[in-house]
C-alpha cells in the first residue's frame, strides 16, 4: 500500500528532522534553519498530494495503516485520514514552514533545540489529529505537552517561566481525568462485548447508560474544553499567548486551540451522542459566553498579542457553537472556522512578532500611523484584519456565517415549538460579530492610522522572506473565502456522519430531561 | 535434595557468591584495599545473563522444596534486579574503590534474589535481611558528610523495627496456622482468626515500612539524602524492587478483600499525595526523588487492589520502566566538586548549555517519572490504573490520577532549571566520565525500547 507509506511519511518526517538536525555540527545556525524549512516544505509538499488524492465520496478512513501495538491490550498504531481531520492535517502542515521561517530572525538562542522542539510538537499535533486509536491518541495529545513547555519557558517573554508551568499544569489537569475516563471506556467495552479495543470505531455507539455518559463526557470534556479553551477555562491562554514567542503562539493559535474543538467533534460528541444531546444547552451557553466574553476582553486591552488571543477565545466560540448546533451547515462551519481561525490568528500572530522585532514592544498606546512607516505591512495587516472580523470573501466569513446560520437552523423549529433558549443564543452569538469588528478596528486604527509613531525608528518594512510568509496566508484566506466549495466538499460526507451518529443514536426520550 | 536442580535454579546467586568470595580472596591475598569493580560488575552481569538463560528456557524447579522454587515468574525479576545493579556499578567507581563496597553490594543483592523466589517465611526473611543489612553499611560508607552517620542511625533503627514486626508477624502466622510456608498469609488474609488477622496486618506494616510508604516514610528521605549518588540509586531502585517483589511473593494472585483493601487503597493514596506534595519542598535532588520514590511505590502498592493475574505483570513492568528512569537520571547527574554541592537542586541549572545530553537525558527521566507519554512511565502507570479500575475501584483509580497529577509540577521544576535558568556561576564545566556515558547508554537503550516498544516486555510478563 503505497498510500498509506504516504501518510506516514507525512507524520513521521518531523521525527527525521530531529534526527537530522541533531546530527549537524553545533554552532551551524543557518544549515540548522535551512534544513528545518526543507523538511517542513517537503511535508507540506506531501500533504499536498494526500489533499488532492482525498477522495470525499468515499466514508470512513483513507490511506489507513493499522498495525498492532501493544497487542496484549488491544492497542494498534492505527492512523488515518478522514474528512474530519483531512483540513486540519492540511493547516498543520501548511503552518508548518510558515512557522520555521518566521522564527528565522527571531530565535537565536538554542536554535538547534528550537527547530528540534518546533518538529517535536508538529509530530504530536498530526499524530494527535491522524490517531484512530484512543490510547494513541492520548499518548500524542499528552506529548504535545513537552515541547511546548519548552518552547514558552526558554524562548518566551519575561513572565514566561510562570506562562508555561500554568499552561501545562492547567492542560495536565484536564488530561489525567482524561485518562481517567478512557480506561473505564474501553474497560467497560471491554465488559459488554469481550472486545478489547480501543479503536475510535469500535468505541463509537458505545450505548452506555445516560448517567455513565454525562461522567464520561465531562472528563473528556474537560480536557477538551481547557484546550479550546472555553470561558471560565481560557485564563491560561493569555499568558500563554502573551508570553510565547511568535512561533510559539502561531503553533498554538493556529493549530493547538483546535485539538479542543477536534476533540469534541472526534471523540467527545460521537462517542456520548445521549450525554451530548443533554448536555446541549450547557454546551450552548458556554460557547456563547466565550463569544462574547471574548470579545469583551479582547475590546479593551492594550497589548497587541492579548487582544488576538482574546479573539480566539471568541472565535473558537463560534466553532463551538457550529457543532453543537448539529445542523450540518454548522458542523461544516465549525470546520471551516476552525482552519480559517488558524490562519488569520495564524498570520495576525506573525505580524504581531514582525513588528515586535523591530519595536520591541506590544504595546498598542506606543503605535500609531504605521500605515505611513510600513506600507506594506499595513497592507497585509488590514487584510488579516478584516478577515478576522469576517468580511465577505475571506475564509472567515465562510466559516462564522456557516456557524451562525447553522444555530440559527437548529433553534427555529425549537422556538416554534416554544423552547426559545437556543433563538435567544444564536441572537447573542451575533452579536459577537459586531464585537469582533469593533475590538479588531479599534486595533487596526490605532496601529495603522493617527499620527505616525513606533519606538526604535527607523526601521526598514518587511523584507522577503516576511512578505511571501504573509503572501501565502493571504491567498490561503481567500482561497476558502472565495471557494469554499472546495474545503467544504473533502468535509461534507465526514460532517453528515457526525450529525448522525450524534443526533441518530437510540435513545428513549424518557431518559433525556 | 537433586544437586543437579541446586546447581541450576540458583545459578545467578551461585555467580553473585562466587565474585564475593572471589572479592575477599583477591583482597585478602594481596593484603591491601583493592578494586573491585571489575570482578563485581563481571559477576553481576553473568548472574544476570544466567538469569535471562533461565527464564529463556523455561527453566522451573525447586531445590528446596517449599522454601525456594524458581519459574519463569522469578526468573524475569531476577534478571531484571540484576541488570538494574549494572548501571549503579558502572558509577560507583568514583565513589568507592574499595572491595568491601562491592561485596556489600553483592551481598545485598544476592539477598534480594533470594526473596524473588522465596516459598517460605524463613527465605523470605533471610532475603529481606541479607538484602538491606548490607546497605546500612552502605550508606555509611561515603561518608561524605556529617549527616550521613544520622541519616545510617535512622535507616538501621527503622530497618530494624521493620524486620522486628515482620518476625513476629511470621511467628503469629507460623502460631496461628502451623506452617512456615509464604501460603499461610494469603490463608491469613481471608481467615476470621485473630492471631492469623495480627499476623497478616504485621507482615503488611513491614513490607510497608520497608518500602517508605506514609506512614512510615519518615527515614527514606534521610537515608537517601545522606547516602552518595550510587547507593541512593540502589537503594531507590533495586531495594524498592526487592520490596516489592517480596509483597508480590507473599500477596500471589490473591484478591484482597475486607478491611485489607482499606489499608492497601488508602496508605499509597496517602503516599502518593504526600510524597508528589512534599517533594515540590526540596532543595536536594536526591531529598526529591526519595519523596518521589515514596509516591511511586503508592502506585506500586496500588496495583494490589487489581485483579490477582494482572497483579504480577502491573508490578513487574512497573518497576522495570521505574528502574531504568530512575537510573537514567541518577547516571545522567552531573559531578561537581563535593557532595553536598552537586546534590542540590541548583547544580542542574543551565545544565543544557553544559552537557546537553546530560540534560535531555535528565529531562526525559523526570518527564517519565511524571508519568507523560510517549515515555514509558506513562504505559506502567496506565497499566496499574487500568488493573485497579478494573477491579471496580473507580473511585480510589480516579483519586490516584488526581494525585499523580500532584507529582507533575516538581518534576517539571527539574526540566526548568536545566533548560529555562541561567547558569550557576559556580558550576563546574567537565565532561562526563566514560564509565558514566556507559551507564547512561546502557539505561537509554531500554528506555528507547520501552517507550516505542512497551508491548515487548509485556509479551512476556
């Protein structure tokens, strides 16, 4: 099977890059970049090939291995693509180079442990988002944990010591009772069907009791809900964000925060489809809140890098909001959001690093008509801008509108029916827009326009290598913007069979409250 | 007696007699201090390879019947303790180069082979003692400071009590059932009499204390802070083992029930919470990791709970993967110009810009001990978990996870002084010994193995 050697090679490559660039002679900075770019442009390269041979009428997994891993238990190295993970390996490996050429300039301490950490977690995210085996899975979602931890303790900020220890103990902590929730999972499959597996497939349908469900869901929901994050969950993300290095919060804007959305649509909702439908007004609410709450934040800080962040608590609200409105325009929002989300937050982050290296400061009262100093810059930033807030023709108006439209479809025949909790949510949710546009201008116009002024002028504007990273967001960002079919088709099949493992489970509607 | 099977089923203790007395001839004829690292670390690595012989073959038999037996089941241990002892001679050299060192270490260890495969309360005794006498003297025997004397007072007093309640534990046994077979304690377990009730709960206490857990914890700490690096790295693996490998002896397959499952559920869960508490305090590397070792052998215990036939291979595993990472940071540790310097916590900072692999090496140790994937700490622990789950004690499962979780912080704190602080001005730039770099590929090889592989040693447990 030369398709699935294809797919492997895609994950395993960045642990080639470790090896590789562990071999090179120390103090070899430029070959240590160069070769990091490399391996990361022949990955995305690959997955490239993978995308296009992604055939979307096909159900369940392609270029699939299955091998047995630690057989006594049941445990197999069982990787795949379907259409559910198929976009976000794609921005995984889309970020990838996009990242290690960022960090060029900026990272010039310990660059070979940098590029071997950048790898590092590059394979635990694919791993994570390819895994079809739970206890692989786990193993992958848990080792995202090391290199992260070091990639904000050594290269971060000056609270980056205190970042980091919050970051993973506060993701540690939804893990273990992650852990805690898989071992009765599969131990109580395990009891009913003498099958001891812990295949997604197997473990889906799982027909436990209603109660059994709600524990099982809120253990998984937990570590899910600190990943994503959702309020009252996200304070460690500030930090986190604020005190990164760019690198580090492009990988975790860009692709981390959608392990927790993945999650959920992977394993958290499939596998407690009665827990989830019961639990859906919670879930509602508090992907509302994080909407708002978001926003609000994100409207009156003054650190550049804080109000992103607080955008991306806001905007992966709407992720939240698209899948459990389990309406399939929503679901495929929730998707197109989740990539667009990683590039805009992606690129905004980028910038944010561009102009810190030759300001040193993130401080938005010391900016202001950078639209005269950095033409250029300006440009892309404007664009990133109203991406972010969701202009027509950018990727996120696809993914928000989807979102909203999709909650707006599962809470009408409720109003008519006379629940009007959800109406009244999807109504808030909009809100969140206009929000957005506000929290996002009063950023742009502080930066771009007014009086022109930046500490450590002069300062020459964006050279190269920064021009054809940001290049590449930007058509991407219009790429789903102006064809969304594209993206939406690889997902629709994979969307439709969520829908309906969720919602077409046996329940009796007695046992829902 | 078939002198055939006690040639045999006793070959690796036969070897680890052999390189003592071997080790007291060559000294005694030359008349002066001699070294003898390379007669210990030859004897024990045939013992060991004599060990994996046996359990390769299938080799089971007992000499000594109903007071020694060997099968597969005690060869695997066996060879597991052995090899373990490998690393810790390979940096013991710098410390102790004397043949007493060595003998004492032999001796000791033989003593824990014998526990392995003990039938009865006399061996099994005999092993315990013979394997923790030794490691008094040990621990004395650097004497690299003034505590190390109080630290050696402590362990021998503790040590002592323990072996006090563990002999009148097997007297009230041996009173209550008439025989001095291992089988009258699970026989004790489930029976209503009050004699062979004390006699099991003492048996308990001692295998207990012996392994530090809360409450009787109290004398690791010190004992491991006042030891130097080796004997601290034996005594945190190979006698932890033996302990172990002795409750598992004695406990079987056995399902515990009735009040037992209160003490062995709720003193590691102590242990755990405590230990992964406390060691977040420390300022001495190796002060920490006895803490760890407390709260580690809560895991330990905990596997108990499970279901009997899971029980060997949870604890087996387990202290494979908990030995080889334990002494993969103990072998990693960087020297420093005396003891007291080189054990605090400060010495690893900026450690990655010193000796880089020294550092990832550490830092993959500690991450292991933290019990975080993909390393194989994560496996041993889910394995033990799953086994107490299992049983149906989700409740005490789901608080043991909680307070594992405890024990992440410290050793991250290990990770962040090495890769995130800057540099102590005082700290001594060398390169790492040969016998050290040895060491280290010698635990890096199976911690590799076990971390992609977990499913080859568990094929055969």
């Amino acid at each position: 099977m030369a398709d699935s050697t294809l797919l492997n090679l895609v994950l395993w490559l960045p642990v080639l890059g470790i090896g590789a660039i562990t071999l090179l002679p120390r103090g070899r900075d430029s070959l240590v970049r160069g070769l990091s770019l490399a391996v990361m442009l022949a990955q995305l390269a690959l997955t490239a090939i993978l995308y296009l041979h992604f055939d979307p009428s096909v159900s369940g997994l392609q270029f699939a291995t299955s091998q047995p891993w630690i057989r006594e238990w049941g445990i197999e190295y069982r990787i795949g693509l379907d259409g559910i993970n198929v976009l976000l390996v794609a921005l995984t490996a889309f970020l990838g180079p996009l990242v290690v050429a960022g960090a060029f300039s900026a990272i010039q301490k310990d660059v070979k442990l940098f590029y071997a950490m950048v790898f590092f977690i590059q394979f635990a995210m694919l791993g994570t988002f390819l895994a079809q085996d739970l206890f692989l899975f786990y193993v992958f979602w848990e080792a995202m944990l090391i290199p992260m931890f070091l990639i904000i303790g050594i290269w971060g900020g000056e609270r980056r010591i205190y970042a980091t220890l919050k970051f993973v103990l506060y993701t540690a902590f939804g893990s273990i009772l992650m852990l805690a929730a898989v071992i009765y999972l599969v131990y109580s499959l395990h009891q009913r069907t003498g099958i001891a597996s812990f295949a997604f497939a197997d473990l889906y349908g799982s027909g436990l009791p209603l109660q059994t469900q709600m524990w099982l869901l809120a253990a998984f929901g937990l570590s899910f809900a600190i990943k994503v994050p959702i309020v009252p969950l996200h304070t460690w993300l500030p930090d986190a964000h604020v005190e990164a290095p760019t690198a580090g919060s492009v990988i975790l804007a860009g692709v981390l925060l959608k392990m927790g959305t993945y999650g959920f649509m992977k394993l958290g909702f499939p596998l407690f489809p009665d827990a989830t439908r019961a639990f859906t007004p919670v879930l509602m609410t508090l992907a509302v809140i994080s909407i708002v709450y978001g926003a609000c934040l994100a409207l009156v800080q003054n650190d550049i890098k804080k109000i992103i962040a607080y955008s991306s608590i806001s905007h992966l609200g709407y992720v939240m909001l698209g899948l459990v409105s389990l309406d399939l325009v929503g679901i495929q929002g929730a998707i197109i959001q989740m990539v667009s989300h990683g590039l805009v937050a992606g690129g905004l982050f980028l910038m944010v690093g561009m102009i810190y290296e030759r300001c040193h400061t993130r401080d938005l009262a010391a900016y202001g008509g950078l639209a005269k100093l950095l033409p250029v810059f300006s440009v892309f930033f404007t664009v990133l801008t109203l991406a972010s807030i969701g202009l027509p023709t950018t990727s996120g108006f696809t993914g928000e509108f989807m979102a909203l439209l999709g909650a707006f479809n599962a809470a009408w025949p409720l109003h008519e029916a006379g629940y009007n909790l959800p109406l009244a949510l999807a109504v808030i949710a909009v809100s969140g827009v206009v929000l957005g546009a506000l929290y996002m201008l009063r950023l742009a116009q502080q930066l771009l326009f007014g009086k022109a002024r930046a500490p450590h002028q002069p300062f020459a504007d964006l050279d190269t290598r920064e021009r054809a990273i940001l290049v590449a967001i930007v058509v991407a960002v219009f790429a789903i913007g102006l064809y969304p079919e594209e993206p939406l088709r690889k997902t629709e099949l994979a969307a439709r069979e969520y829908q309906q493992i969720v919602m077409g489970a046996q329940v009796d509607q007695e046992s829902l409250p | 007696m078939n002198w055939h099977d006690v040639l045999t089923a006793m070959l690796p203790e036969h070897i680890l007699l052999a390189g003592m007395v071997l080790l007291l001839c060559l000294e005694i004829a030359s008349g002066k201090d001699r070294d003898g690292f390379f007669v210990a670390l030859l004897a024990v690595a045939a013992a060991a390879v004599a060990a994996c012989a046996l359990f390769a073959q299938g080799y089971a038999g007992s000499p000594f019947p109903g007071h020694f037996s060997v099968g597969p089941m005690t060869s695997l241990p066996k060879a597991a303790l052995l090899a373990l002892t490998l690393p810790v001679l390979l940096i013991s050299r710098d410390d102790f180069a004397e043949s007493r060192y060595y003998v004492l270490l032999l001796s000791s260890l033989y003593g824990a082979c014998l526990l392995t495969s003990s039938d009865s309360f006399l061996t099994l005794f005999l092993g315990i003692e013979l394997m923790s006498l030794p490691v008094y003297v040990l621990v004395l025997l650097a004497f690299l400071r003034p505590e190390s004397t109080e630290a050696a007072l402590k362990y021998l007093v503790l040590g002592g009590a323990a072996t006090a309640t563990l002999l009148m534990g097997a007297s009230l046994l041996y009173g209550a059932s008439g025989s001095l077979g291992i089988i009258a304690f699970t026989d004790a377990l489930s029976s209503s009499q009050p004699l062979a009730t004390g006699g099991a709960v003492l048996v308990v206490a001692a295998l207990l204390l012996k392994a530090a857990i809360v409450p009787f914890h109290a004398w690791a700490p010190d004992a491991y802070e006042g030891a130097s690096v080796p004997v601290t790295a034996y005594m945190a693996t190979v006698i932890k083992a033996g302990v172990l490998l002795a409750a598992l002896r004695l406990f079987g397959t056995t399902e515990i029930a009735g009040p037992m499952v209160g003490v062995l559920a709720v003193l590691p869960l102590v242990s755990m919470a405590w230990g992964n508490l406390t060691a977040m305090r420390q300022t001495s590397f190796r002060r920490m990791i006895a803490y760890s070792s407390i709260a580690h052998a809560g895991y330990l215990y905990y596997a108990f709970l499970g279901a009997g036939p899971g029980r060997y291979e949870a604890i087996v595993f387990y202290l494979v993967v908990y030995g080889v990472m334990n002494l993969l940071a103990f072998v990693a540790l960087p020297r420093s110009v005396d003891d007291a310097r080189q054990d605090h916590i400060d010495a690893l900072k900026g450690l990655f810009h010193r000796q880089p692999v020294a550092a990832v090496v550490i830092a993959a140790a500690m991450l292991s001990l933290a019990g975080i994937p993909p390393l194989p700490g994560f496996a041993a622990k889910f394995l033990i978990f799953r086994n107490v789950l299992a049983a149906g004690y989700t409740a005490y499962a789901v608080l043991g996870l909680v307070a594992s979780y405890l024990g992440i912080y410290f050793y991250l704190r290990v990770v962040q002084y090495m890769f995130m602080s800057a540099e102590e001005p005082t700290a001594v730039r060398g390169r790492p010994r040969r016998l050290a770099l040895i060491a280290t590929l010698l635990c890096l090889v199976p911690a590799i193995l076990l971390s992609f592989f977990p499913g080859w040693l568990l094929d055969r447990l």
